[in-house]
C-alpha cells in the first residue's frame, strides 16, 4: 500500500483489463473487443474498448482504450532494434492521441528509476527521443524546412525516494506551466506471469491510475488530474515475488488433485511479508532494457514525428 | 547567447562581483565587503553585500548577498570527502536561508547534464542529499523521532537539449505544485581563470539571472520569477575557451612592451567563432566532480539537516 | 549449467559451510568452528577452519578459511557508510592475506555487471578503492611520504556476455603479466534466503570455484589455478527465483501436516524451467548496492593501505 | 611526459601522417599516397603507405598504412547513425586485418575512461559489438547456422588512474591468455585543430606507440610487443588546449603583419604549465560520443560478422 522504496511497482492494467473479459464480458454491452494479427512480423494485437460508464463499472476499469500488442521478437537481439515493432507502435499510437492532421505539442514523461535497471525503461526512452519543442520556440519550423510539425517535449521525473516528490506533483507542474496538447507516459511493469516478460505493450488512454482506484488518486496521471489526453505506454519487465510464488504453488496444487480441497487456505497463507518489497527479473535485463527502450523510443519518434515530412 | 547544446555555461557571477570591486567602490554607498580567513580549513570567505539599487546599478549586479569560499584543498583527494568544508559550507547557507528556527521546505535543484563529466555537478549533488519530504508527509516527523524537522526534496530538470523545455519552465510549475519555502540551486559555472577551477565556491541569494541583463528573462531562477528565495551555489569547473585564448594572448602582450598599443585591436578578433561552442576542463574532471559534489551535498545536508537532531 | 546471459550467480559457499555444519561435523576431526560476536557494532563473526582433506572431503569443500560477518546494520542508511563495518571487514582480511609486514602487491578484482544494479557490487568496490601501484612504480614510495607501502592495483574484467571471454581467462592473464602477491575479488551472490540480502559479508582465502566441484575448472580463481593466493568477498544481494518458490512452498507444506507425505514429490516438480533464468532481489537495490559497496572498498583500503601511516 | 591523471590523449598520428607529407616526400622511394572520394556518403579517405625502412625513418613514423576518412556527415544527427560511414569504414578495416577467407578471432579493446565524456569513445564502441568467441566455444558455429564464422571478444582495459596497471599490461596478459589472430584498438583522439573533430576517422595497422618514440615502450600496442597484427581506429573528440591557444595566437599574428618578426619567440612562451592538464571539447559532447561510437561499432559488426551470412 505504502512504498518509500526507489522503485514502485505498477501492474500492467491493460493485459488484465483483456483477460478479465470472459464471454459473458464481451457480449456485455458498452465493451467491444478487436483482436488482429500483423503476420509478418508475428505482432498480435488486442483492443479492447469500454464505452459506458455502466460497462466501466462492470469490469472495474475507467472507459477508454486498452491495446495490447504481443511481439515475441522484442526479446530476441535484432540488427535494427525491431523497427517493424516501432511502427506498428507508432500506428496505435497515433490512434490515440489527440487530432494529428494540425500540430501538437507533446509532452512525454519517462517514469521510473534509471538506477534500477529493471525500472530504467522510461529513462531511457527519454533518451532516445526527437525533441523538437525548444528549436521550432526559438527559430520556428524554418528550422527543420518542413510547413508542419509537431513540439515535441520530454521529462524524467526521477522517483519519489529521490525527490521527496509525488511523480503527479511535478508532471502537474511541468504540464501547467509549458501547457502540452498530449502526454505520453513511459513505465516499466510488474507482469503477472514471467511468460510475458519484456514481450507485450500495453497501451492506453486512460492514463496512469494507481492504488486501483483505492482512494489514492493523489499520484494518478490521467485526462482528469492533468487536464489534457494521457497515453500510457507500459512493458512488462519484472514479476512481482508475491505473485510468482503464489502462481508456482498453484500449479503445483493442481496436479496435485487430492490437495485441491486447501487450496484456498493455502493461497492466503502466501502473503509472505518478507516477499512485499522484492521483485524478480530476468539475468540478461540489462541488454533486454537497452533494445526494448529503443523500439518504443522510435515508435514514439514515427508517431508525432511524422510530421517533418514536408508535405 | 543562444545556445541548442546539451551544456550551458552560466559564468562565476559572485566571483566577478567581488574582484569588480575596487577601492573606490568600496567606499560606495551601498556596497558592503567582509572578508575572513579559517586558518585550520585554511578557506577564506569573501562576502559581498549589495544593499540599495543604487549600488546594484553602480555594480552591474542585483541587490543582495555574494559569497565567495576559497578552499584549496577542495581539489585534493581525501579521506573525508573534506567534511570541514562541507560544516563552512553549511554555515554560510543557513545565513541565506530564511529563519530556520521554525521548520522549512527546502527544494534544491541541480542544473546541468548528467552525461557531461564537468557540467554533472548539479544531478551528482542531488544524488547525495538526503531527501524527507515524502516521509513527513506520509508518517509525520515522528518517523525521525524529533520535534521539528525540514522537508527536503531534489529536482533534476536536465538539459533544454534533451528535454525541449527551458529549465525555469520545469522548476517554476514544480515551485507552484509543491510550494517551498526557499530554493537552494546547484550549478557548474565557467570560469575566468584555470586558477580557480574546482577551487571556489560561490553562494548567493541572488539566485541565477542568465543573459546578465539582456533582457531575457524567461530562464531566470530568482525570487523574483518564482516566489520564494533561491540560494544560488556554484563551482567553476570548465573555462570558457574564448576566454582562456584572450587570458593568454593578453598574458604574452604584457610581456611584449612593443606591442602594448595593438592589445584592443588584437583581443577583439579573439571572437573566432569556432571557439564559441568549446569548453575547457582538466583531465581528472571526473574524480573532482565526484569529490566536489559529495562535499557540496553534505554541505546542504547540514545546513538544512540540522534541525533532524532533538532539542 | 550453461549461463550466456550477462548476470552469472555464485551461490554463497561461505555461509553454507556454516551451516551445514551439524554438532556431529564440529567434532570431525579436521573442522574447527570460532564464533565471536562484536557487541558495540552488533556484528556476529562466524569462523570455520577446514584443515584436513578428510575434512574437505566430508564437508565437500576445499580446505581453508570460511568467515561469514553477520552485521544486520548494513542494510540501513548511515551518515558515514559503517566505518565500523569497515573496520573489522579489515581486520578479517589482514588475518587473510599473506605477511603484511613486508610490502605487498595487491590485485582487487571486481566481478559482475556495472549495468545490473544487483550484480554491480564488484565494479562499485572497485571504483572506490585507492589505486597506488602506478604512483609508486612512476615515482617510488617517496611519493607517499612513507618507509612501506603496498601496492594496489584493480580490475573490473566485466562479463562474459559482453566480452566473450571466461572472467578467469582475463585474470590468469593479467596476473601474469602483472605479478601480483595476493588477489581480492569482490562478488555480489544469491542468497538462499530473503533473510541474509545485503546483512551478510562472506570472506574466504579459497577463491572462488564455480560449479561446486562439477568437474568445470576453467572459471576457478583460486591459488591453484592463478598461483598466488586468492581472498573472495561476496555480499548476497539477490536470492535465486527457484530456491526462494522452492522456500516458501516448503514453509507452507510444514505447516500443513496432512501435506508432509507428498512434500518430496512437490518438491522435485518445482524445477520449473521459466525461473531458471530469473533472479530476485529489493526495491531499493540501488541504494543499498551504493552503500554496501562504500563499506567493502572501505574495509580493503584500510585492510591494505594500513601501511601508509609513517612508522 | 608522464601522466596520472584519469584521461590520457594520444594525438592523432595518421593524420599528422598525411599532413606531413610534401610534395617533396610523396616522391620518396617507399612512401605512397592514394587518395579517393565516395561522393554519394561525401567521404574522402586518403591512404599514406609507408613501404620502407628509409621512408619510415624518413617520415618518423612506423612502416605500415595509415587511413584517413573524412566524413562530415558524422557529426550531424543522423536517423541511422549513418550506417553508410560503418560501411565503408568496414571496408577500411578488412583491408587491414589478416586473411577473412578463413575464420578469425578478432580481440576489441576499447581504450578511455568512460566516466569522462569526451574520453569515453572506445568504451561506448565495445558496449555495441556483437561478441560471439564465447557461444561459439560453448556451442560450436551450428549456434548460428553457419559454416564459417569469426569469433569477436571486446575488453575496457580502463585507466592506469583507476587500475594502477599500464594498458599494455592488461592487453598483453589478455593477449597471452585469450590468442586471437588480431587487435582492433579503438580510442579518442586529440586533435591539432578544432575543425577536424569528430569528423575523421584515423585507422592503421600500426597500432598505438605512445610517445612518439621516445624510448618509452611499455605502453606500446603493437604487433611487435604483442605478437599479433594490430589496428588502431582512432576519432579526434578533444583539442590540446595548449594546442588551440598556439593556434590562435598564430592566426592573429598572420593577420598583423608588423607582428611577423616575434613570431617565434612568442609561440615559445606560449607553453604555459597551467595549460598541460587541460582539455578543450565541444558543448555537445555527449551526443557525439553517443553517435559516433555507435557508427564505430556498426563498422566492426559488419567487418568482422560478414562471415555470418550462411554460404
């Protein structure tokens, strides 16, 4: 509930959001549900949209967008860092944010901590980014010859162990004062299954909401704390400790038919308080981290920098 | 005076201030100087003050305090990371400060790029300080176990070059949002002379004015622009190379008696352009950066920390 | 078996001599057992002495000296980085190395990957330490003021993913062409319980033999296979993901009684292929790996620069 | 002459090459110069063979071939970190190495301190090759479904301020130990003029000789010191401030032309000592490195990984 650790941990609300739908779900009126399959890069892609207020409360998620693309490449080492997966990045993305035929001006914002690696994932986006904002503010678009283009902006706030500050506190800030017409904000996830590790993006349009709408809404992200669209893009990179041990044991359990009877006991007694602040990653997540980043990095830099073409 | 690289030079405004004193300014009204020397940390403290805007116009500077602490040693590796200076440091950064009888929150703030050796004094101070903020928010002083304490958080805003924002953009939404009492702003400054790189240190309540007066005041860092006192802190660590070129030309004219009356014409084709975007810094940039960063964090960490210990 | 990921782990042999050291072991012949617990600081030292090759051979452990410092402090935040941690960590290694009365030369190896904040334990030693084998061979010992000095040199060979090269293979050269008396090498290891992260410093003077005796010699640091003696110092800062499942199912299963029959059988299927890749560890990894690895370098710079004091 | 700080230049000796040959020299018996340009990538590569004993005693430098590619696209941003540079900078380097029609094992050594920026070029290069010598020792060449390929290995020695250890020593002990058929050297270089940096690429096969033969041989990677053939890829990212000062000065005193008759005797003076440990680099420091080292990488991807493509 509380966490003063350096690196927090988000579970990936996207992912969940598709699984919970069961059959019964997506004849539920106010929830549409589009699966495609990109063959030749082998990228599956989930949409799922809730569209009432009603439907939100069924599935217990705020209305708006949860894609969901699989890309089993992104693990593997590749000469030109998956820019196949960038641009079909950069497709959803663009669905998202706000009207792309005028100019924009977009703000995106790296969470995380860069110390961390499992955790440097919007760091090190960040990075990687075209940033447009402060040359077109200071010379115009001249500068880059084209008749059209977007500003583009970016931010790392670092993590509230070094800050003392709520991330929300100084996005808020940041987005009051320099007045973006988008936010797109880059977190590194807790999967709940080690098999989607650094594999899926989620993306969506309902910004960052932690605590699971517990109350907490100080450290949301989202339309209505910031007052612009928020596109939030996450990646997998860790398995929360609890949770591994938890779906471990239930594997177990169900090969094992005559202990099926305690099996609820059982999963209570596995909130381990020694596992809360640990988390688990794979041995390789440094390379993992540095060839993720890039793709989702490029991504972004085809999604709002298509523009520069001169038209 | 416009600058795209990811490293902006700001020069040693409060190193100017006192060497452009001379005698007969002294006796200005309005322009007060003390000087003291600590013989055992062998540091002199120059300080000077700028009392009516008479003077501030007179001296080319605003109203207010600049001290300047010559500590040779600051340049030597030791054992200590010199805690002596840190406690000196201390001191004159509560007298800028305002009444630290009653409990404080302090933002400091560190200016530079992380990925440029000599301009990573800012991001390296923040890494040192230690941050309370987030604790007395979430627990209450009770987790320190003292009646009063500071609320101490950091900011890192990075480089317009990476983050298509001017960094008054960044620190003034996160001054509005979080609403300290008081600034305390790190920065790399250049320097005049190679004599006094990674020796000084520079402290004033100034704050930071870019462009010396230029008119271009959207990137100043003041309590003018933000509200709440800013203690600026500054240590040269790079020499501008235009400048060391003029330094040494104008060395060997001296020398050369013959060629005393050509000096203006010759120092003013010293502006080659190619110099323009070059900086000068010693090849063990890196250990004193880490060294000087570790003395200047402590420095804040006392001066604001004090308050940690029961009374 | 075969790890080509860029993170390799040693499991802590030092505490498992400890530990498997039942009453029946410490009246073996061969097997000495010191315990000696430093009250001020709260550090409990644990000493084991395998004299014999019978002993080795029952122990299955090579003969030497296995210390293990239990020093629970070490995981909290400390003004100045455990000096008395450091202090008695010097102590341990001075009774390790060969005669410190004469002037020695010293290789420090840090082991692991700088860009896995978890396994960069090594490298962050390494970075700390003070380096004088090319003041002294550049200038002599006049250099230091001092009749003695050891001389200190350092290597941080990186992984074998990144340079495809056995860490050994690295070493044995260097140490060849640079003649060192003794090595220290540095490693961060997985921990058999979320109980020891980080609390434990373990310190040997038999090097270090990867695979537990499984016939693969070619990663051996050891005095065998590098000719001079070897001391390795490993702090566990992860725990391997397979053993702690394998833990907390075992802790469930003891409290359900009706379970104890088919504990065996469980146990066996929870070689589950998935974690064996994967490693987990804290949140604040970074900080603690920061300051862990300030209270190591701190031990070897007292444990081997001792002698700069003037005599 | 002797240098213990943590960044240590070697100047720019294929250039000087080229540069120092008169029309006079290039009709010596033993010297040849090719010259030819790439106009579609605006590359000019001029090639200086020194074939003889008289001719290298002549020149002063080594026998051997010394490329200069001039390439002044690579300091401007570039989508694809100009791929078309690492082509024809591969093509450079296989004409230098051994024999490709039969396999290889190629050691890289990435010279320079990473944590300073302008020194960190061979560092950030070794961070992006493709290392294969240790999946290839483990798993044969079947790993990658080829019939022939080379095996790749990269060392960062670092430097002697942090190791306490010459270059040369930890190269040649990795050397001995490791036998591959050739070096490939990579590091930053000082240039002699500001226009030149971070524009050229110097490559040769004559290694690194420091000092220019001043009887210092120790730190010499060479074929003659290491038994193997090796080539020096070298990028100017620094001037020589004393360097640059000279310059300046010459310049001014060109365009005086009463000033002509001191020349002398000025330039003389112009060795000033406060100037011996400083460096002057471009503001943008950091994105260069970044650039060019992945341009450096990607040329040695593709010379010495050609032999992946299946036959």
């Amino acid at each position: 509930m509380q966490n003063n650790g350096s690196y927090q941990m988000r579970t990936d609300l996207a992912l969940e959001a598709r699984e919970s739908i069961s059959e019964a779900d997506s004849e539920l009126r106010g929830v549409r549900v589009e699966e495609y399959y990109h063959e030749e890069e082998d990228i599956h892609v989930t949409k799922v949209m809730i569209d009432t207020k009603n439907a939100a409360k069924a599935m217990g998620k705020p209305m708006g967008i949860y894609v969901t693309m699989e890309a089993p490449a992104m693990v593997e080492p590749d000469d030109g860092y998956h820019r196949e997966i960038s641009q079909r990045l950069a497709e959803e993305i663009r669905q998202l944010l706000p009207d792309m035929e005028i100019e924009q001006s977009i703000l995106v914002v790296g969470l995380g901590n860069r110390e961390v690696t499992a955790d440097a994932l919007g760091p090190q986006v960040v990075d990687n980014l075209f940033i447009t904002r402060h040359i077109v503010k200071e010379y115009g678009k001249a500068a880059y010859n084209c008749e059209k283009m977007n500003l583009v902006s970016a931010l790392e706030p670092g993590v509230m162990a070094k800050t003392g500050m709520e991330t929300a506190e100084i996005v808020k800030g940041v987005v009051t004062e320099t007045a973006p017409n988008a936010l797109i904000v880059i977190d590194a996830l807790a999967a709940r299954s080690i098999r989607r590790l650094n594999r899926t993006i989620q993306i969506t349009n309902t910004g960052i909401q932690p605590g699971s709408g517990v109350g907490n809404h100080r450290n949301a992200l989202t339309r209505e704390s910031l007052g612009v669209p928020v596109i939030a893009i996450g990646i997998p990179t860790v398995v929360d400790a609890a949770t591994i041990v938890g779906d471990a044991l239930e594997k177990l359990l169900e090969e094992e038919k005559d202990l099926a009877g305690i099996k609820c006991r059982e999963k209570q007694k596995l909130n381990f308080a020694e596992l809360n602040n640990m988390y688990m990653t794979g041995k390789d997540i440094d390379a993992v981290i540095k060839r993720v980043s890039y793709t989702v990095s490029e991504g972004i830099n085809i999604a709002v920098g298509e523009a520069f073409l001169p038209e």
